[in-house]
C-alpha cells in the first residue's frame, strides 16, 4: 500500500510511546518526544495537501483535517515546553526518572488516542479512543503523587468513568436507531454511512442518544454542571498536561459531540440540540466568569477559563447558522492555542515562583519581563480582546446572536464582561505593581508559548482562505 | 462719509463713556452721602483720586509676579471695550456688531477672571478670600445674565443690542411678564456684578465681608487708577446697559441728523443720573448681607431669568 | 425469534433490574459484594442467551468475562480489600432504603416512559432490552450518589457498566461488542486499583471520600 | 489618500516594534518620537488637504479581517476633520514629548505603546466597517492602557488601569452588539451596507442606546466617566494629552459616526435623552473638577465637561435634523464639532503644562505648588492663554464655540416638541453655569499653582522646562488665538462636514466684512474676535502708553501690605480647596453631600485647629460600588460549589441527566 499519512499520524506516536517505555534517561527520552511530535505534525501537516480516501474505520474531512493537525501542532510544542519544563520538575526532584519515563510513555499515548478519535470514522472506535484518552490522562494528572494530585485524579477519573459510560450508552442508541434503516453490522456505525441515512432515523431513540452523548462526552467538554473534575486536574497535574488538556482533550471531546448534532441536524424530527447546547453553555459561561473572582491557585483559574470558553463554543453552535458555526470552529481552535500558550506561561511562573497561589506572585512584567508580557498578551487574547485571534470569533458569536435572540446575547454579553474583569483583576497583582514572592530562575523555552500567540495575532488579523472555506463548509454542515 | 460719521460716532461713544463713569460714582456717593446728612465729597472727587493715583509712584509686593503688573490695562481694556459696545445715545455703531450681548457679558467674565487671578498673586490671605467669594458669586451671576439674555433674545430674536434696543423703542413689544422678572433679574445681577450694598460694600476696607476690595487691595498707584477707572466703568456699562434695554427711549437711530444725536446724549445723561439716584436710593435703604446669603440672593436672580425665558418659550409657542 | 427464547432474554433482563433493586437495598458491605456477584451472574447469562439467541459466537466471550472477571475476580479482590484496609463494614447512606427504594421506583418508570416513546418499529426485544438497561444504568448512578463508602460507590459504577453491557449485547448485530466489554473491564480493573493505591500511598486511613475532599487543594 | 494614512500607521506599528529593541538607549525616545512626530505631519498633511480640498471620499479595502468581507477604510469629510484633530494632538504630543521622554525612568514602557495608540487612533477613523472599527477602538483602548499602567508600582495606577479596561471593554461590547444589531443576523458588517439597510425605528432606538453606552463610556458621558478622571492622570502627561484631547474625540466621532450616518433618520426623543445626559455631564463634570487639588485629575474632570458641551450641540443637532430644520442642525454640528477642535487644543497644552510642571517640581498636587510663575514664565505664560481658552474668555477659541452653541439653543424655541422647548432653556442655564464654574476652576488652578509664594522646596526649586516642550505649548496657545480671531475660517473649513451630517451648512462665512462670523443673519448676532481682540489690545497700549508718558512710571518693591497684617509664612495662602470652598458650600453640599469637621485644640492645647473636608462621590456610591458588591456577593455564593465532595459532584450529573430523561419525556 502507499504511505498514508493517517495511519502514520497513529503509528508514530504509538510506537513512540513504546520506544519512550523502554528507555532510560531524561536527555534521550524528552528529545525522542519532541522528534516523534514534530514527526506527526509534519505527517498531519500534509494532510492540509492530500486527503487519503474514507475507509470503514478512518476519514478525513474538512472538519477533523484542521483539528489533527492542531492537535499535532500544539502537541509538538507542547513536547517542546515539557522538555525544559520536566527538567525543572526533575531538579528540584519533584518527579522521579522513572515516573519520568513513564510520563513521556504516557504523554505519546495520549497523542495516539487523541489522533484516533479524531480520524475514527466509528463512533464505537472514538468511543474507545476517547476513553484511552481519559484514562491516560487520569495518570498523569496523578503523577505527582501528593495527596492534591491523588485526589484530583480520583475524582476525574470517578467522574470521567461515567461520563465514558454514559457516552458509550449514548452510542449503542445511536446503533440501535442506525440498525432498522441500514442493517446490521458495523457499517451501522460508520460515521460517514450514518450521516447520509440518518434523515430516517428514529426520532425518539436520536433524541435519547444525543441526551446522554451530550452528558457522556459533555463531562469531558467539562460544561457545567459536568465541569466538577476539570480545575483539579488542571491545577494539580503537570503544567504540560494541563496545556494539553485545555487546549486538546477538550476539543476532542467536543469534535465527537459535534459528530452527533451533524447527524440530528439531519434529522428533522428529532428534537433540535440547540436549545441544549444553549442553556449549558450559558450556565458554564455565566458560573466559571463568577467562579473567576475566588480562584487563588493560578492554574486553577485559567482552568475554569477554559469551562468559560467551552462555555462560549457550545452556546455557538447551539446557536447555530453559518456564523455561530463558524464562530464556534473558529473559537475552538484560537482557544486551544491561546490556553496553552497561557499554561506554557504560567508553568514557568510557577517554576520561577516555586508556588501556583497568586497571592504569592507580583511585578512579573518587572522582575521576569518576557514571562511577565507574555501572560499578560495570553490574558489579552483569551479575554477576546483585538487584534487577536478570539476577538473575531466572539465578534461573530455576539454580533450574529444579538439580531435573532438579544436576551441570549445579553447574558453572553455579561458573562465575558464578568470573566474579563475577573482575569484582569488577577492580572494586576499578578503582572504588575510592586514585585512580590521569590523569584528562582528557570531555563524556560519561550519559543512555543510566542509561537501560538503569534499564531492566533495573525488569525486576528488575517485568516487563510482554504481554512475559511472548510470552516464554512463544516458550519453549512452542522445546521 | 457714513463710514467716517460712524467713526466719529464710535469714537465719540467710547471717549463719553469713558470721561462719564467717574461722574456717575461721584453723583453716587455725593447723593448717599446726602441721604446720609452728610456734606460729602465733590461730585468730580472720583476724577481728583485717579489723577493722584496716576501720579504716585507704584509700590509692588515683593512676590508679586509680571502678571500682577498686566493686568491692570487688560481689566480696563476688556471693560472699556465692553462699554464702548453697548448703546448708549445712539444704536447702530459702527463695531456694534462685533460682539453682541453675549460677548459683552463674557469680556466682562474675562476682567474678571484675571481680576482674580490678581488677587491671588501676592499670596497674602485677603486676596485670596476675594477672590474666592468673587468667583462664587460670578459663578451664580453669570448664567443669570447668560439667562436674562435668552430672554431678550427670545423677544427680539437677537442678541444684537441694537435690534434690541430698536425693538423696544418701537411700540409692538408692550408689557410682558417675562420682561419685567429679566428687569428684576437684570438688577440684582448688576447689584452683584457691581459690588454694590447689599452684596458687596464699596467704601470699605478692613472687612472680612469684603469681596472686591480684598482683591485689589495689594494694588497701588497707577495700577489702582486703571483698577478703579474699569470699576466706574463697570457701574456705568450696567445702568446704561438697563437704560438702552428697558428705557431706550430718546436713543437716536442709525444715520440720524445731529440734533438726534444731541437729544440722546442728554436722554443718556438723564438716565444716567435717575440710574444713579435710584442707586443711591436703594443702598441707603438696605443692609448689607452675609457672604454666604449672596447665593440665595443671586440664586433668585437666575431662577426669576430661567422662569422668564422658559415663560417666553410658552407664550411665543402659543 | 420464537417467543420462547423472548420470554428467555425478557426474564433475565428483568431479574437484572431486580438484582439492582437489592444492591439498593443492602447496607453490609460484604453481602453487597455478594450481590453484586449475583448481578454479575445473572449479565453473563443474560448475554450467553443473547449470543444462542442471535448466534454471535463473539457474544460468549463477553459473556465468559462477565462471569470469570466480574462475578468471580472483581468481588474476591473488593473482599481482599476490604479485609486489608479494615474499612469498617456497614455502609453509610445518604437517603434511608426506603426513600432510595421509592426514587428507584420513579427511575426505573422514568427509563419506561422514555423508551416507549421510541417507535414500534425498533424491534420488540431490543426496545424491552433498552428500557432494563436503561433502568440498571439509572440504579447504578442512583446507587452511586446515595452511597459514602467508596466501595459501594465502585459496586454501583460495576453495576451501571453491567447495565451498559446489557444494552450492548441486546442492540442485535452490534459490532465492537467484545473490545468494549473489555475495554470496560480495563476500567473496572483500574478503579480497583485506584483504590489499592491509595491504601499503598498509605496517606489516607480510609477510602470514604469525605476525608479526600480535606486534602482540597484550596482552603476557603 | 486613505492609503497614506494606513501605511503612516503601518509605519507608527513598525516604530512600536523598533521602540522594544532601542528603547533603553538614550537616543531611542529622541527616534520614536520624532519618528512619530514625522508620521503624524504626514498624515495631519494629508487630512487636511483632503477636508480643504472637499475632495470625494476615497475607499480602500484590504483582504484583512473578516475573509468575506475583508476590512474597509474610507477617508470623508468626516473622518478628514477627525484625522486632522487626532493628528495636529499626535503632532504636538510628539513634539512635547521629544523632550519630556528624557525625564521617563521606564522607557521600555510607554516607548512601544505610544506609536501603536497613535496608529489605533488613526484607523479608528478611517475604518469602514464595523469588524475593523472594532479592532482599532479596542486596540486603542489596549495600547492607552498599557500606557496608563507605564508607572505600575503606584497602586493608584493599577486601580486606574483596571477600571479603565474594564469600562473600556464594556464600551467594546456594547458597540458590538450595537453593530450586530445594525448588520443583521447574516451579517453585514460593512458601513456601507449598514446605511444600505434603512433600520426599523426599534433597531434604530436600540442601537442609540448601545452607541451611547459604548461611545458615552469612552468619552465619559456621566456617569459612565468614572474610569477616565483615574487614567488619564496616572499616564505619562504627553499620553493624558493624547487620552483627554484626543482619544475622547475620537469617541465623539464613533457617536457621530453611527447616529448621523448610519442611523439614518433620528427620532426627536433622541435628542431628549442625549441633551438630558450632556447637561448633566456638563455640570457634574466641572463640580468635580472643582473639588480636585491634583493637577492632572482637575483637567480629567474638565475633559468630562466638554465632552458634555460637545454632546449639547449634537443633541441640538439631532433635534433639529429631526424636525428637518437642517439650517439649525447645521449650526449646532458646527457648534459641537468647532468645540471638539477647541478643546484638543487647550486640553493638550494645559496637560502639557501639567507635565511640565510635573517634571520640574514632581508634584501633581496644587496645595504642594505655588508661585511658579516666577521660575517657569514661559510655562506659565502658555497655561494662562489655555485657562483663558477654556474658560470661554474671549477673544479665545473656547469662546466661540461655547458662543456658537449659544446661538444654537436660541434657536431651539422654533421646535415644534413641547419637551424639548422646556428641556432646551434648562440645558442652556447647566451650560452657563459650567461655563463660569469652569472660569472659578481655571482661576484656582492656575492661581494655586502658578501665582502666590511657593508652598514646598520642590516648588521653590524648580526650572522652567526644555525648548521641545515650550515649543509644542507655544504653538498649541498660538492656535488656541488663531483659532479665536479668525473662527470664520475654521467654519468654513467644517463646511464639508456639516453637509454629509446635516444635508446643508452654515453660511460662507469667509465673505463677511471685518472678518466677523455670522451663524443666521447679520441682525441676530454676530462676533467678530479679531476686531475685540484688536480693540482690547490697542486701547490696552493707548492706557499703558498714555500713563507711562503724562503719569508717572516710577516703582518701588516692598513687602506685601495684606491689611497690615504681614504674614511670612506662604502656609497662609490660600490653598486650592480653601479657594473652592465657597462654591464647596455652596453646589458641594447638595451634590457630593460634602461635610466639613472642624476638629478644635482642648483649651491650653497649642496644637492647630484641623478642618477635615468628607465628600462623597454620588456616581461611584450610588452606581459601581453597588454593583461591585452584588458580583462579589454572587461569586461568594456560587464558590460554594468548589468545595463539594465527589459524590454531591456525581448527583449533579445524576439530576442533570435525570431532567433531561424527564424533559424527553414529557416532549410533545
């Protein structure tokens, strides 16, 4: 057979991660990691040039081609931060070379789930991938060992467990409404097959499937009141895995609940999955903007950030139309950049800082300047300012919501007002003013965080039009 | 050779008012002083002190600044010029136009604004209690004025004081309420604006009621001379002001012959010497009141002009 | 399909729900794990009649490893636990049995009322199957919030998976049933071992998750 | 023509950049500035060619922004007049700042923020749709609070910085939602397409409400002004400058822009609404200025102030053009947009006066000043023509359009509406008011500061200032006169405007003899600057010269007399709140329910009497702390919910799944 770039995107990262399990040594296994990500992402890369046909199992289309190769991308710089990052972690002897070996073993598993999900073309596949991906990361968030860490692995783990379960009942309706109309057999669970037929459907057993998929995967997604598991796993787990979870898990997630609403948007009779989408994604806006003011551990605040913005995605495609749509696809991907540049930020303050309680941190623009500002362009871009990339997609949220539903747009209007007053309220003390708390040093890579946030200036400013037009076309095809 | 007449007439206007202001103060004072049962000084003292002023030598403080020493000639600068705007016998003057009531009203702020200022140079605490209090009660007499202008404005629409002026002369205007509380406004402003009794007290010093006074009180010489001069000025701008407005009559028109011209002169003077008696009349009969009444009094003033511009606004609309 | 064989896979579906009935009612923490062997049980052979029923051969290795893994392995390894960290034995509850049962009641009407909205064209078996089902998920989550003690929550989640397993294996012909049964008991295998670590950490006396909640990571 | 524009701004991007690589070498201000300085002629040049010149509007569009739309930029009249008032700020603050940067301790802060304001300041105006006005105002916003926050170890200022983008973002999304209203649920978001769509009169209404939240906050209407007398203070003094003088018109022109132009036709309840909110601005505005004794907040106060007397003319504007009196709507736009010339004069030199003050003394407060006069003649000389000025003293440039204004109100009793004949009279008494307060303002700040004996050694010691700021102050008081004598000019020069606003203009005023202006007709009212200013000057001279020559000119220096009560010490001047506190009794207690406590020695005691001065500010206690409290009081409650145990987290999920079965159940 000829080289295809899919199942390379698989096999690099699986292979990596048995190589990573069976070598010694911090220097060689973080470098393998680093090839292996930038090998994928080259591989996913080409993608964006020729797509390898749909088979039973994988596919690619417009929607997922744009995600594979951002979740290589931020996974290739991501490896990069981890490298200084669990250097430090090492000299200071918070982590252990052999847990050390385990998590680079770990972290190219998390890869390899996380591509399958997003090339299956078999909702039990994703299912199985997206799984894999939980229990993954439920190791490494435990990896620190202390009593913070065991307990936020617990309770992501508990409640990520039945989400999984509540997901997987959800795709066994889905074969069950899929089974009448196209047979039995596996083709019932082909993605691409079950979005041309689902227009006959059962109703009632759709409506059934998509309540618990929205429930099951919505746990990942981490809507309220879902969200429980997410600011302790952030916070507690390695800022690596933070940035990885925030910038990909949850995209993940919410690309396999996008899957589903294609196909009720097929279906005319069920019931419509936007009211749902809606209601969920004001609460999680409105609760995590609020839940904003209290946070005194950094990482944990950026993560209820992220529950805002998942907030702010699921509201737009529950709003639906052509620019909510595109708003919301546009939103996933500036976000998922945007947060992880944040938590490459952040990782190295706490480094520097030697503690995650914001209380104890201040003056960074002054003492550490290029940490300081950088932090300080993160907030900017994740608060929806211009000219960065999540202005554009808030913009079309907000403006193309107001003409048909204002009171929605209104409460999305206060929730972002809200948060953004809560983050700049950190910021504050965080950035600026006098310096506060120690400050060690540490051989931070900058490249990366600058990296993404260059990335998402420059979708500010100016968008390819190839992406555009997947997006657009994505937006028709989710209704 | 119109031009030239008007020239002449402008002249003239500005030379009569300024040789007139001192005359008026001392017809003043002589006939309060009178009231009083006193001999009182000569109606031309008021010309005798500013000559002595003008010959002394000046005595400066020492911390007072180059500003300090201006002053003097804008205050009497923007007064003149503001007198020299306002008919007097005759409507219609050549530069009459170049600032209407309005602006004639804002060059008075502005003498007085630097009025201020130069109470507040010398750094002693006198000049600064005057000029404080000087400026509250600018603060209240001003949109008064600003409103009893509206009000004229509204009736002639205009703000030029000849057309008033020609409006009011000609029969069609007859009695109006509103025209009667802007006279009433018109003349608690210029009680205020003059530091006349019962907001101020001119012939006293030494007083911590003193709002004028305590301003210049720094001053000397010369200096004082152009200060006091701009002040009859003031005093002869605002009853002449009244006299053009509420009693233009006699005030010959534009290219009138000189017989007409004659005939307003005197009108003016007449009216002068009423404005001044009634003047006299009113400050022998009251007392002065507390600093921290003026507002009250001057309050009124803006209320009755505010009532009867919005009394204009209704009646015309009907 | 002969009746016979309907009636077969409709009174184990049943029996399923009421195995779940009991787990609800128990309070010993020992007599749950029994039960819960029971559900076990009662899943493996519901599934083997599913796979003479369909005759999906693949359907009988879903059904060995319900009965060896969950019915025999799970509650041996719970016992062994148990015994080890000396958790005491009752069962703490949020809601009294009756209540609990009485919720359980609405649950399961709940699960009725929603399947049989789907139309009747889905086939007879699978939609009987789906409401059991259905109803054996909403216990095992119910079992789950009403219970302190860590162990039973774990039951009710087995349970709840049980009830998943069983939806799986009615939906006629569906693929991937065995990897998922599997993947599941990966899962399972995992949350033991969960609690096994902790007890290794040695940080925590007990399981009962209230006591892991003090070790938050922000104080208010 | 657009396109010089946009590469001057692509070229002030660049300096930003540059500015972070050079800025700590001490030729790098002197490049940034004047680099910006150059940039700013350019395009101030370009301007107003095209405003004198009535060229026809030029369009550019760029494949930026939004792909299906790509970003417009139009340069008309109006943006042409507000590229000149923005530019000829950006000219004088650069030149200002040339040597007023020298002074700068943190370079690295303000270097590479200034050029980028000045860009967002400029695109702001030429922006054509609604996508990249947006992201020029906010990147505005952005850049200006970067600037605020340049000195950041004053706690103050990072107090101000906060408010300032909080209230700033509020202004973003309320303009946003305006435009989104406007551009329709398929969104388009072009101007042109926007003026296209004729909006309902609901929308229309809406979107005047949003366009004053959004425009109002940035200008500081009252009461959304509470962010600005705290930021523009805290900025370097070039940057108050630019904030005050420039970017709140800047605002101005977002609010004319949407409600002249895209809008429509108004409503006459409109102009209710936003006369009701000037005159209040107007007030409140200089009432608080009133009680300031620093420096740089006094003239923020005064900034809200004429930012109210700007809002009385396009409030008239509006009623007019709604009762299709476009003669009058005419006036009153020249009127507002004239003052929104004047004021970025005065308003920039007296903010640079402040900073040259502040440089040579260090010190903000008035009470801590005094006498400067003496040290600082030059310095002193220009703030006193900007006191002038904005005290609407003639023959200044505040005058004439305060004058103007004026005339425009007397001729609102032809308004058919009857709110509108009680409302306006009502207006035009808060406009005199303020106009006088401010004159009071004006003689304490400059009397405090400048004239009397100094209160500190600072004071004692100062220096008067570098030859760049002097010459950026001198140029600014020059036209601050020219623009004084001469109004005629400066009308006709608006004439372009007014007519894409108003559909007509006011007379040619540039015909009429002696130079004078004429608003209506040469029997209703009339000023001539030139000639009182003339008169004023000759008969000045003829006084000082005829004294001089027949009087005596002798002069001796002795101390001050005061009474005879000689006092040595300069503690007993008169102080800034000392001098506002009859006024304080006065307005002060009704409005900021100000209590003065007299706290006495117990007899014998020798200690001083103190006399303790509490005001409160109605807008920030009655509005934003109100509201402050309640979001703190609900972030309270909701972070219960951090600290539940897994098994309450798990019954969420369970009720929420249980509601949904439920709703699906019970669906029809």
């Amino acid at each position: 057979m000829t080289f295809d770039p899919v199942i390379a995107v698989l096999l690099i990262p699986a292979g990596a991660a048995m190589l990573l399990a069976a070598l010694p040594g911090y220097r060689l296994t973080a470098r393998i990691n680093v090839l292996a990500a930038l090998a994928s992402f080259i591989v996913a890369f080409s993608l964006f040039f020729h797509r390898p046909g749909q088979g039973p199992y994988f596919h690619v289309d417009d929607l997922n081609n744009v995600f594979i190769v951002l979740t290589t991308f931020v996974g290739f710089t991501t490896s990069v931060f981890s490298a200084s990052y669990i250097g430090h972690e090492l000299e200071i002897g918070r982590l252990t070379p052999v847990f050390l070996r385990f998590y680079h073993a770990m972290y190219q598993v998390l890869m390899f789930a996380m591509n399958l999900a997003l090339v299956a073309n078999n909702i039990g596949l994703m299912w199985v991938a997206i799984e894999l991906a939980t229990l993954t990361t439920v190791l490494m968030v435990g990896i620190y060992r202390t009593h913070e860490a065991l307990e936020a692995a617990w309770k992501y783990f508990i409640l990520g467990s039945v989400g999984i379960a509540l997901a997987l009942f959800g795709t066994i309706l889905v074969y069950m409404a899929a089974r009448p109309v196209m047979g039995e057999g596996a083709d019932a669970m082909v993605w691409t097959s079950l979005v041309v037929r689902a227009a006959e459907f059962d109703p009632a057993l759709l409506n059934l499937a998509f309540v618990f998929l929205l429930l099951g995967y919505g746990t990942k997604v981490g809507l309220a009141p879902l969200h429980a598991w997410l600011p302790d796993a952030h916070a507690e787990g390695p800022t690596p895995i933070s940035a990885v979870l925030s910038g990909l898990l949850l995209n993940v997630a919410l690309y396999a609940l996008l899957r589903f609403k294609m196909l009720l948007a097929v279906n005319p009779a069920a019931l419509a999955p936007g009211p749902l989408l809606v209601t969920m994604g004001l609460i999680s806006l409105v609760f995590a903007a609020f839940m904003l003011y209290r946070r005194r551990d950094i990482k944990r605040m950026f993560a209820y950030s992220s529950i805002e913005h998942m907030g702010i995605i699921a509201f737009a495609f529950g709003m639906g139309g052509p620019l909510a749509n595109f708003a919301g696809l546009l939103h996933m991907t500036m976000h998922s950049l945007t947060k992880s540049a944040i938590f490459f930020a952040v990782g190295h303050i706490a480094q520097v800082k030697g503690t995650q309680q914001i209380a104890e941190m201040g003056g960074l623009t002054q003492t550490n300047p290029v940490l300081g500002w950088g932090l300080v362009l993160g907030v900017i871009a994740i608060a929806g300012m211009p000219p960065l990339g999540i202005f554009a997609s808030e913009f079309l949220v907000v403006s193309s919501t107001f003409a048909r539903a204002p009171w929605l747009a209104i409460i999305l209007v206060f929730g972002l007002l809200v948060g953004l007053a809560a983050l700049f309220l950190r910021l504050n003390t965080v950035a600026f003013g006098e310096p506060r708390g120690k400050s060690g040093e540490t051989h931070a890579s900058y490249a990366p965080m600058f990296a993404h946030l260059a990335l998402v200036l420059l979708a500010g400013v100016y968008m390819p039009p190839a992406l555009v037009g997947w997006f657009q076309n994505v937006a028709k095809l989710l209704g | 050779m119109a031009l030239i007449t008007d020239l002449f007439v402008q002249g003239g206007q500005m030379l009569i008012v300024l040789l007139l202001a001192p005359l008026l103060t001392g017809f003043v004072r002589a006939t309060k002083a009178r009231m009083m049962r006193r001999r009182g000084p000569p109606l031309v003292q008021p010309y005798r002190d500013l000559v002595r002023l003008m010959r002394k030598e000046v005595v400066l403080a020492d911390s007072a600044s180059w500003l300090f020493r201006v002053i003097p000639y804008l205050i009497f600068a923007a007064t003149w010029v503001a007198a020299s705007l306002v008919p007097t016998f005759r409507t219609g003057l050549l530069f009459s136009w170049s600032a209407d009531l309005i602006a004639i009203a804002a060059l008075l702020g502005s003498a007085r604004f630097f009025l201020a200022l130069a109470g507040l140079d010398v750094g002693t605490s006198f000049g600064g209690i005057g000029s404080s209090r000087e400026v509250m009660i600018a603060s209240l007499a001003e949109p008064a004025m600003i409103m009893i202008v509206f009000t004229l404005a509204l009736l002639a629409g205009s703000t030029q004081l000849s057309t008033i002026a020609e409006l009011m002369v000609a029969p069609g205007v007859g009695l109006r309420v509103s025209l009667g509380l802007a006279l009433i406004a018109l003349i608690m402003v210029a009680l205020a604006e003059n530091a006349r009794i019962p907001v101020d007290n001119p012939a006293t010093h030494l007083e911590l009621t003193m709002v004028h006074e305590a301003m210049v009180l720094e001053y000397s010489g010369r200096h004082l001379a152009l200060i006091e001069l701009s002040t009859f000025l003031k005093l002869l701008l605002y009853v002449s002001l009244i006299a053009c407005i509420f009693a233009p009559w006699g005030v010959a028109e534009q290219g009138a012959t000189s017989a007409a011209l004659a005939v307003g002169i005197v009108a003016y003077v007449g009216k002068l010497a009423g404005g001044g008696l009634l003047l006299a009349v009113f400050e022998t009969s009251i007392a002065k009141m507390r600093v921290f009444r003026v507002p009250e009094f001057l309050g009124a003033a803006l209320m009755l002009g505010l009532l009867a511009t919005l009394l204009l606004f209704v009646s015309r609309s009907l | 399909m002969s009746r016979l064989t309907f009636d077969v896979a409709h009174m184990l579906a049943g029996s399923l729900v009421l195995v779940s009935f009991l787990q609800l009612y128990q309070d010993r923490l020992y007599a749950l794990l029994n039960i819960y062997a029971v559900h076990a049980l009662v899943l493996a052979l519901s599934v083997a009649w599913q796979a003479y029923a369909q005759d999906a051969p693949h359907l009988y290795v879903t059904a060995a490893i319900a009965l060896v893994f969950k019915a025999i392995i799970i509650p041996i390894a719970l016992h062994r636990i148990i015994v080890r960290l000396g958790i005491h034995r009752e069962i703490e509850k949020v809601v009294g049995v009756g209540p609990a049962m009485l919720i359980g009641m609405g649950l399961v009407a709940l699960a009725m009322v929603v399947m049989l909205r789907v139309t009747a064209e889905a086939d007879p078996l699978a939609r009987e199957d789906l409401a059991f089902a259905l109803s054996v998920v909403l216990l095992g989550l119910l079992m789950m919030v009403t219970r302190r003690n860590a162990v039973s929550q774990v039951v009710g989640f087995m349970s709840l998976e049980n009830g998943l397993v069983l939806a799986a294996t009615g939906a006629k012909g569906m693929p991937l049933v065995v990897e998922i049964s599997v993947a599941f008991s990966i899962l399972i295998a995992f949350i033991v071992i969960g609690i096994f670590l902790f007890r290794i950490r040695e940080r925590f006396d007990t399981v009962d998750l209230q006591v892991l909640d003090s070790y938050r990571g922000e104080r208010r | 023509m657009t396109v010089v524009i946009l590469v001057c701004a692509a070229c002030w991007l660049v300096l930003a950049g540059t500015a972070v690589a050079i800025g700590r070498s001490p030729a790098g201000s002197t490049i940034i500035y004047g680099g910006s300085l150059l940039l700013a002629v350019v395009s101030l040049v370009v301007g107003t060619i095209h405003l004198l010149g009535h060229a026809a509007p030029a369009a550019v569009t760029l494949p930026l922004g939004l792909p299906w739309i790509g970003a417009h930029f139009r340069l008309d009249a109006l943006s042409a007049f507000f590229i000149v008032v923005v530019d000829l700020g950006a000219v004088t603050a650069s030149l200002f700042a040339i040597g007023y940067g020298r002074h700068e301790q943190a370079p690295l802060r303000v270097l590479p923020f200034y050029p980028a304001f000045l860009a967002g300041m400029n695109v702001v105006v030429l922006a054509d749709d609604a996508f990249s006005f947006l992201v020029a105002w906010e990147f505005m916003s952005l850049s200006s609070w970067a600037l605020v926050l340049a000195h950041h170890q004053v706690p103050d200022n990072i107090r101000a910085g906060y408010v300032y983008i909080v209230m700033a973002s509020f202004g973003t999304l309320a303009l946003l939602l305006a435009f989104g209203l406007l551009a329709g649920p398929d969104g388009g978001y072009a101007f042109a397409d926007i003026r296209a769509s004729h909006p309902s009169a609901a929308v229309a209404a809406l979107a005047l409400c949003l366009a004053l939240l959004g425009a109002g906050s940035k200008a500081g209407l009252v009461p959304l002004h509470v962010w600005l007398p705290l930021a523009h203070p805290a900025a370097p003094s070039h940057v108050s400058a630019l904030m005050s003088g420039v970017m709140t018109k800047v605002a101005v022109y977002g609010f004319v822009r949407i409600v002249f132009d895209l809008l429509g036709e108004p409503a006459w309840w409109w102009s209710m609404v936003v006369l009701t909110l000037a005159g209040l601005t107007c007030v409140l505005g200089v009432l608080y200025a009133l009680m300031q004794h620093d420096l740089k907040r006094l003239l923020a106060y005064h900034t809200v102030e004429n930012i109210g007397i700007i809002f009385i003319g396009l409030g008239l504007g509006l009623a007019f053009k709604a009762y299709g009196m476009a003669w009058a709507a005419a006036l009153a736009l020249t009127a507002a947009l004239l003052h929104v010339f004047n004021h970025s004069l005065f308003k920039s030199l007296l903010f640079f006066g402040a900073g040259a003050v502040l440089t040579a003394t260090g010190e903000r407060d008035m009470e801590h000043l005094g006498g400067l006069i003496h040290r600082m003649p030059q310095t002193a000389f220009t703030f006193l023509i900007g006191c002038a000025a904005i005290s609407a003293l003639p023959p200044l440039n505040g005058f004439v359009s305060e004058w103007l204004t004026f005339q425009a109100i007397l001729v609102s009793p032809q308004l058919p509406s009857w709110g509108l004949k009680f409302l306006v009279p009502a207006v035009g008494a808060l406009l005199a008011l303020s106009a006088t307060l401010a004159a009071a303002c004006f003689v304490k700040a400059f009397g405090v500061t400048f004239l009397g004996r100094a209160r500190t050694p600072a004071a004692m010691a100062a220096q008067e200032t570098d030859r760049f700021s002097l010459a950026a102050m001198f140029l600014l008081a020059a036209l601050c006169l020219a623009a004084g004598i001469l109004p005629g000019l400066f009308i006709d020069a608006l004439a372009g405007v007014v007519q894409t606003l108003a559909g007509e203009r006011m007379p040619v005023q540039s015909g009429v003899e002696w130079l004078s202006i004429v608003p209506i007709a040469q029997s209703r009212s009339s000023y001539n600057g030139l000639l009182v200013f003339l008169f004023m000057v000759i008969s000045g001279v003829l006084a000082a010269f005829a004294i001089h020559r027949l009087a005596s000119d002798r002069l001796r220096r002795a101390p001050a007399w005061d009474c005879g009560y000689p006092d040595a010490s300069p503690a007993t001047q008169y102080t800034a709140s000392s001098f506002a506190q009859p006024i304080r009794r006065v307005f002060g207690s009704a409005v900021f329910r100000a209590r003065e406590q007299v706290t006495m020695p117990p007899p014998g005691d020798t200690g001083p009497a103190r006399l303790h001065v509490v005001l409160h500010d109605p807008v920030w206690e009655g509005l934003y702390l109100p509201l402050a409290a309640g979001i703190s009081f609900t972030a309270e409650r909701l972070n219960g919910l951090q600290f539940l145990t897994i098994r309450q987290f798990l019954s969420l999920v369970f009720a929420a799944l249980v509601i949904l079965l439920l709703v699906l159940a019970l669906w029809p």
